[in-house]
C-alpha cells in the first residue's frame, strides 16, 4: 500500500510540472517557475518581426539597383 500511494504521489508531481510547461506552451521538461510572461513573449516576437523587416528592406534595395 505504501509503493502505490508513493508511486501515485510522485506520478501526480511528475504530471503536473508537465501540465504546467504545456500550459504555458514550454518544453515539457523546462523549469515551470520561469518567467514566461506574455510581456517577455511579445518583447521576444517584435525582436524577431523587426528583424524580418530589416531584412525584407535590404532586399527591396537590393532588388531596385
């Protein structure tokens, strides 16, 4: 009896530091206490969309000499 109530206490933790991360759309096995606000994401996205852009503008001048 005390192997199953052990199995099922650590089979719960294991589950739900998984539930988390897949909540909060992380790999399944990072830490769950990071800071994976929706500020740090969007910050993170408009890095990436400026660069995009930077990057299309260099080959519309390219492409117009």
């Amino acid at each position: 009896m005390r192997n199953l109530l052990l199995g099922t206490l650590i089979g719960l933790m294991a589950g739900l530091w998984a539930g988390v991360n897949l909540g909060k759309g992380q790999d399944i096995w990072e830490n769950p206490f990071n800071d994976n606000s929706l500020n740090a994401r969007l910050k993170e996205s408009s890095r990436d969309i400026g660069d995009a852009l930077k990057d299309s503008a260099d080959a519309l001048r390219d492409s117009i000499k």
